[in-house]
C-alpha cells in the first residue's frame, strides 16, 4: 500500500453531519432522560414520601435498565447492524417516557424507568459506533464528540425544564416530553444510511462502496478505502465474546474500559443526578438548588462544546493530561468547603463555583473522551461487543455511584465524598499518562494495524510518527 501522505487531498460530503445530528438525538435523549431525574425527584420525593434508599431506586433504576441494553445491543448490532439497532433504541426512548409520564405509583414509575434505561445503554454504545464507522478520519472526533454535546445539551434541556415545570406535578410532564425527539429520531434514521464497515463485514460490498461515495464526497479514492478496511477485516478472528479474549484485543480493551470506570469515578454524574438534592438538604432553598442545576447544565454543554471544537486539533490525550488536574482540584475545594457545619453565604458562593469548575474540567476532558476512545481503538471484528462492554462499565460504575452517593455521604460526610472523587480524577490522570495512545487523526484500519503490532499499542502508535489524515 502506498504511504499515507501520498494519497489525494481528503474530501467528504456534508451529508456526513446531517447524519451525526440526526444519530447523535440519541444522545440528546440519554442525556436528557437520565438528567431530568435530578429535577424531578425533588417533586417526587413529596407526592411519594420517598426515603434516601428510595430515592437511589427510582434514580438508578435507569442505569439497570442501560446495563441490559448495552450488553442487549452490542452482539445484536454486530448481527443485524447498526441502523437498525438506532431504530429499535429510538421506539423504547418514545415507549418509557410515556410509560414514566403515566405511571401511577413507584413500582411502575421504577419499571418505566428500567424501560427509558434500555434505550439509554443501547444508544451509548450504538450511536458513538456508528458515527465512527461513517466519519472521515480528519473530523471523526470532533463528530463523534458531538454525541457528548447532545448528551451535555439533553441534560441541560432536562435542568430548564425542571425549572420551569417545578409545579406540583410537574414531573409527569417532565418524562412526557422526552417522547418528542424520540419520534424525530426514529422518523430521521429513515434516511441515514448503514454502516459501510459493517456492510463489508457482511460481505456487501457494493452497498458499502454506495455508502462511501454517498458520505466521501467528490473523493475518488473510495476503492483503496474499501481494499484498506477488507484487508484488516481479512486478519482479523470470526468476532464474538472469545474474539474478546485474545492478547491483541487486551489493551484496547485495558484502554477502552479504564476510560469509562472512570468516567464515573471521578464523580460526574453524583453531581448531575444529586446537585439539587444535596445543595437543598445543605442549606440552599429548592428554588436556588435547582437554579444552581440549570448552571451545572450550562457548565456541561460549554464544555462539551468546547471539547467538540478541539478535540481533533489538541488530541484526545492532551486534553485529559491538561484538564483532569483541575477535576481534581475543584473537587478539593468542594471537599473543603463542606468541612464546616454550617455553610456560610461566602461559603456558599465557593460551592457553587467549585462545582461549575469541577463540571466544566471533567466534562470538558474525559466526558468527552469516554463515548470517543472506545470506538476508535477497538478492532471492527469485535467492536459492537466491546462497545456493549465499555458502555456495561459505564454504567455499572454509575450505578454505582447512584446508589450510593447519598448513603456514602451519610456515613463520611460531602467532604468525604468529594475527596474520593479527587483522589480518583488524580487516579484517572496516571492511568491516562501511563496508557492511553493519542489517536487524533489516525484512520481507524492504521489503529487497527498499530494494536496487531508487537509491542505496546501506544508504542506502536507513536512509532508511526505524526498523524496523517487520509479520510
């Protein structure tokens, strides 16, 4: 094969962002669907009387719902592709909202959200795949960080709302109105294509080589794209779960699943799903509490914003080695904020820009970087299922954490919850150090050949030199 360098200059059609956006709706609805709670339960907990224990259910009962979806979707969209997983995960988005808007008691309101959970794992895994499998190397970050925005832009949708229905029963129609980008999103997948990675697999080139020239564009070399992606497909094992167990496989793996255990580790989502209810039972009023959401919302889509813009000029890795120290740091200062009994307003005023600090640092690094790195370093024979197992730990963790969080902080205090989590963004910062590659322009079939190479994956990544954008 001919050095990269040599190759025409990149093109693609702009279709390829029409199809981002309409994919990336489903993280508009993950993002919304399990932000809108942190409104919502405060209204819940009072027509219910709901314990701290019962508060953590109805929460978490989403992130059950997403473990199951994601290990559901994976093997499922490796089988009968990813488009069609989109369409499934689009229905079951539109079926729990209206399920949690009508729901009569706690029971149902739990199933509802078990149901939501469902979509949720499916379109964490699905659509960040999907967006990788289609985009051009040169803007495949900044399209698949997009995901992230919508994520960031549905939970900040999920905070105004919360502000404006904050009425006694208000919440029913905070759920409802998740069902609105549900619908768009399964009406828009009508038109998007299939992914051309996925159709070669399956053996149709053709469609695939169709798919190309519709996303590339006026370039003309679509045929050593396609012979590129065969002849890494053509190396690769037959795919399925003891795919995942072979040597070459592991520090994709190692990579891939470190980032999303700590993607939740250092403590993103306690503040998303608890920032009103812990700010309220420490002294600020409902009012303030969920005002101080709204900016948490605003914190999130900034950065994320901000991440979509650089991410494909700074690189995946320098943005986590630049901005996890200020996770870290801001989290400190919340830890010792709370170290009296009694916030003071002074005191009061440096919560709430620790907390805006700390959103804004993690959100805008490995927030970011959790839905991006996973696609782009596991092999396509396995990628559907080490998706499914990334998003699993994902959202294991963050079960974690919605179960506990509000217990944990009964037992050791918010200051002893906060310093855990910067103890743990400092932990996050070594493990990035230590053995994430950069992959910032690196065609997915060049990251493919570094991790069959000998010797370490990010060795064998540097080796190649500056990046070259082919696609």
């Amino acid at each position: 094969m001919p050095p990269t360098e040599s190759r025409p200059a990149p093109t693609w059609n702009p279709i390829i962002y029409v199809i981002a956006a309409i994919s990336a709706l489903g993280g508009l609805l993950f993002g919304y669907d399990t932000g809108i709670i942190s409104s919502a339960l405060l209204l819940i907990s009072d027509e219910f009387a709901l314990s701290a224990q019962m508060k953590e259910l109805v929460t978490s009962m989403i992130l059950v719902g997403a473990i199951v979806g994601a290990l559901l979707t994976g093997g499922l969209a490796d089988r009968i592709g990813r488009r069609r997983v989109l369409f499934a995960v689009a229905a079951v988005f539109a079926l729990g909202a209206v399920a949690a808007a009508f729901a009569p008691d706690v029971p149902s309101l739990i199933l509802a959200r078990f149901v939501l959970g469902l979509s949720v794992g499916g379109a964490s895994g699905m659509v960040p795949v999907y967006i990788a499998e289609l985009a051009p190397a040169r803007i495949r970050g900044g399209l698949m960080v997009f995901f992230q925005l919508m994520v960031a832009v549905g939970q900040l949708i999920s905070y105004l709302v919360g502000y404006g229905l904050a009425d006694h029963g208000g919440w029913r129609w905070m759920f409802a109105l998740a069902a609105l980008p549900a619908v768009v999103l399964y009406l828009g997948m009508l038109f998007l294509p299939e992914s051309p990675r996925w159709l070669i697999k399956h053996g149709r080139l053709d469609d695939a080589r169709g798919v190309l020239r519709r996303v590339r564009g006026q370039q003309t070399d679509i045929e050593s794209e396609l012979a590129e992606i065969q002849e890494v497909e053509s190396r690769e094992g037959g795919g399925g779960w003891r795919e995942l167990r072979r040597p070459r496989v592991r520090p994709a793996l190692l990579v891939g699943l470190g980032i999303a255990m700590f993607s939740q580790l250092t403590g993103i989502n306690a503040m998303v799903y608890y920032a009103p209810t812990m700010l309220s039972e420490a002294g600020f009023g409902d009012a303030s509490a969920m005002l101080t959401g709204v900016g948490v919302g605003i914190a999130l889509v900034v950065s994320a914003g901000l991440g979509t813009l650089l991410v494909d000029r700074i690189g995946r890795r320098k943005i986590l080695l630049w901005l996890l120290p200020g996770s870290a740091a801001s989290m400190a200062v919340l830890a010792l904020a709370f170290v009296p009994a009694q916030l003071s307003t002074s005191t009061q005023w440096l919560v709430v820009v620790g907390l805006i600090a700390y959103i804004a640092f993690n959100g805008g690094s490995i927030q970011v970087v959790v839905w991006l790195i996973g696609p782009e370093v596991f092999p396509l024979s396995v990628r559907g299922l080490a998706m499914s197992l990334a998003s699993v730990t994902v959202w294991a963790f963050d079960l974690l954490i919605a179960l506990t969080a509000l217990s944990t902080i009964e037992v050791i205090g918010r200051t002893g919850l906060f310093a855990t989590y910067a103890v743990m963004n400092v932990a996050c910062w070594v493990f990035v150090y230590h053995l994430v590659p950069e992959t910032k322009g690196r065609g997915l079939e060049e990251i493919e050949r570094a991790l069959q190479g000998p010797g370490r994956f990010r060795d064998n990544l540097e080796s190649l030199g500056t990046a070259s954008v082919t696609r």
